[in-house]
C-alpha cells in the first residue's frame, strides 16, 4: 500500500460554536485522512496563534501555496518529519504565519492518513500492539465563567470523573446518568432553569459556586451508589478569567468577594477538603507557578493540572516539574500545534510523574482523534464532556476501541497523588 502523500486539500468548515474552522485532507495514493481543527473560548496567552492574518482564508491559501507543494510526494508514515517541515515552512515560534490550527489539522490529518493507508486504526498506527488501555472520562456537567452566560457560576467547570468504573463503556453510562440527574436537582434550585446548556452540553442554571458542588456531591453519590463504584468530582476554575492584575485578585462578582493569592489558596483548599475533590484545573493565573507549587503541596489525593499554565508546551511544562507546580498537565494539541509536539510534552509529564490529561476544547467538531490519542499516548483520562455530539463524536469512538479490543481493552491504571 502506498504511503506517499498525492495530494492536500483545506477547506473551511463550522465548530461547534458555528465558528469558521479550517479542514485537512491528506490523500495517499490507497487512502487518506481528514482532520477539522477545534478553538479555545478561554484560552491560554501562551497558545499557539490559530490562523495568519486574514483567517481561514488566508490559511487556505497558505496550504495550497506554501505547504502542499513542499509535503506533497512525501512519505506519510514520517510523522516527525512532516511536523518538522511544517515547523519550517512557519518559521515563527507561534505558527503565525501559517497558523496553529493549519499545523494541527495537517499533522493530526497526515497520522490519520498514514494509518489507513497502512491499513491500521490510529491508535493502532501511532500506540502499537502495546497500546490497549482505556482512559476515564472527565466530563462537564455545569458551565460558568467564560463557558456560561449571566448570572451563572465563577468556576468555568464542575466535573465528574466515574474512576471505579471497570469499563469504558460503563464509565460515559455513569457521566451521562450524573449529567441528567444533575438537570433534576438543579430545577429545584434555580426556579428558572429551563435546560439551557454551554457548548460543552453542560447545564446553565442561575446558581452559585457551592450550589454547583452540592448538586454535584448529590449526583455523583446517588449515581455511584446505584452503579456500586465511585464517581470522582473536579472543577476547572479557569483562575486566568478572574484575575485581576491591576487589583491583583480573583474577582469573583456573582459572590461579590475578591481573594488575593492568601484567600485564593484558602478557598481552593477548603473546596478539595469539603467536597472530596479529586481534580482541580487551574486554580490560579496562568503565570503563577508558585501558587500552583503551593497548592500541590498542601492538597491531599486530589490531581493539580494545569491548562492555561502549560498550554501542552514542553518549555512551560519544563518550568512546572521543576518547581513542582502540579501533579497532571492538560493535553490539546492545537495548543502547541503539531502533534509531534504534543507527543513531546505528554512524554514529558510522564516522565516527571504528571497524569497527561487528553482534551477537548469548547469550540469543538466530531473530528474523534483525540479519542485514539489517548489510547495511543495512554493518557489516564480524557476530559471531553458528556453531551453534544462534538463530546459524544470523541466518547463513542472510544466505546469502539473498546469494543475492538475485545479482551485485551482494560482501564488504564488511574494513579492518583
Ligand atoms: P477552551 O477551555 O474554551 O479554551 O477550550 C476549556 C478549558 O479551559 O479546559
Ligand atoms: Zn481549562
């Protein structure tokens, strides 16, 4: 079968959001691949720059004039050599010229290529016969902050993480059965719910901080018992969204408190404490690693990750090991551009004892490569909501890996701090 790269073509397409995104076809002579590129609504300052001035457009023809000429004739099996031209095709440090989200859907759509046309699944192609464990869903079932709309939360997500499940499948069937009962107990919270929900599929309700963990807490416990294992809450507090760096606080207005970095590390502690947390996302600005050292610290059992602190780049990701910032880093591929890159900071964290946490982003399509990513990769979790078909397009995907592994599928060994 050949490999040899015959032709590119972009296209524009819509996200979730129904934002103008650029896709990816690779076409090899037996086969091809095609990848869409997802977009951040709370992005990290250090992520890469999405598209040249001028868009998707101008992304498009930077495809065409630039990159397809110097790609095409290549061999799609070389995946470090693809991303490495691209890399100098850009000649930026951000991928501005060409754009990070031209770089990521080339590279994820060139791997997904090189698999089919070898006649193998993707994480088949880049994990190997080794490759055969399932990571845990971590899904958003409440929005606030940047993600809701009015007078919604502060923290950005209220999590679930079903991590006694002893299967995939099993697993998202808890996500889900939390998902609804969460609906249940929050219509009697808020008198106006009416089902609204972010373009994560998780709820909106009129709803505080703690409100939130205690429908959570409820949900979490009532479905666990049900199903006889444990589902693990997690809040991804997005700390970037509510620093205020003139007042040099976390503004939080719905509460009306302000917390300087005392008062900030004092809340998140008492959060993990009283409501059992056991994952934490960005607790604090996206340039304060000491707060972060900090935190990790002083919290027990509970994994710090970092998302806005790293944005998936191996020099930030460097910083944080060091300093002993986290215990877990988040993983999005087109924050950093190419997948090599990517694999790069995943290698990383593995190797300073950080949990690799595969995602998502808001703004997302039903591409499902990240599903094959972290099986690939054996990332422990993959944090990619519960509802709205861009989620369900990454969660069914891995249902079916599971279901073609048959007896050899098992749940990744989820070791936490
Ligand atoms: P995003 O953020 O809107 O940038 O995708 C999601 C997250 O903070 O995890
Ligand atoms: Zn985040």
């Amino acid at each position: 079968m050949s490999t040899v790269i015959e032709d590119i073509i972009g296209r524009k397409v819509f996200n979730s959001r129904g934002e103008e995104t650029i896709e990816i076809d690779i076409v090899t002579a037996s086969s091809f691949g095609r990848t869409s590129a997802p977009a951040g609504e709370s992005r990290g300052k250090a992520e890469m720059v999405y598209y040249p001035q001028g868009g998707v457009d101008q992304a498009i023809e930077k495809v065409e004039e630039l990159i397809a000429p110097e790609l095409i004739g290549l061999n799609a099996d070389f995946q470090e050599e693809i991303d490495k031209i691209l890399r100098e095709i850009d000649g930026t440090k951000d991928l501005r010229r060409i754009g990070g989200n031209t770089a990521f859907a080339i590279s994820l759509a060139n791997a997904e290529a090189a698999a089919n046309s070898n006649g193998l699944l993707l994480f088949q192609f880049l994990g190997g016969y080794v490759a055969h464990e399932l990571p845990y869903p971590l899904g958003n079932v409440i929005s606030g902050g940047k993600h809701g709309q009015g007078k919604t939360p502060e923290i950005q997500e209220f999590l679930v993480i079903p991590h006694g499940a002893t299967s995939f499948l099993e697993a998202a069937a808890a996500n889900t059965q939390i998902h609804r009962r969460i609906s249940d107990i929050l219509k009697k919270k808020d008198k106006l719910f009416c089902g609204g929900r972010s373009d994560e599929g998780a709820w909106i309700a009129n709803i505080g901080n703690l409100e939130a963990l205690e429908a959570l807490t409820e949900a979490c416990g009532e479905i666990g018992n049900e199903l006889g294992f444990e589902c693990g809450l997690g809040v991804d507090v997005a700390a970037s969204s509510l620093w205020n760096t003139s007042k040099k606080a976390y503004i939080y207005k719905r509460e009306g408190e302000k917390r300087d970095f005392g008062e900030q590390l004092e809340f998140i502690l008492n959060l993990i404490k009283e409501y059992n947390l056991a994952y934490v996302e960005d607790p604090f600005h996206e340039e304060d690693y000491q707060g972060f050292a900090e935190l990790t610290k002083k919290a027990n059992n509970c994994l710090i990750c970092g998302d806005d602190l790293f944005v998936t780049n191996s020099e930030r990701l460097k910083r944080g090991i060091e300093m002993h910032a986290a215990n877990a880093a988040i993983i999005k591929v087109n924050q950093v551009g190419t997948l090599t890159d990517a694999w790069e900071t995943i290698e990383m964290a593995k190797r300073g004892g950080y949990v690799p946490v595969m995602s998502h982003r808001s703004g997302d399509t039903c591409d499902w490569h990240i599903a094959h990513l972290a099986v690939a990769f054996k990332c422990p979790i993959i944090k990619t909501g519960v509802v709205e078909g861009a989620r369900t397009a990454k969660i069914n995907e891995l249902i079916r890996i599971e279901e073609f592994l048959g007896d050899r599928a098992k749940m990744v060994d989820l070791q936490m701090p």
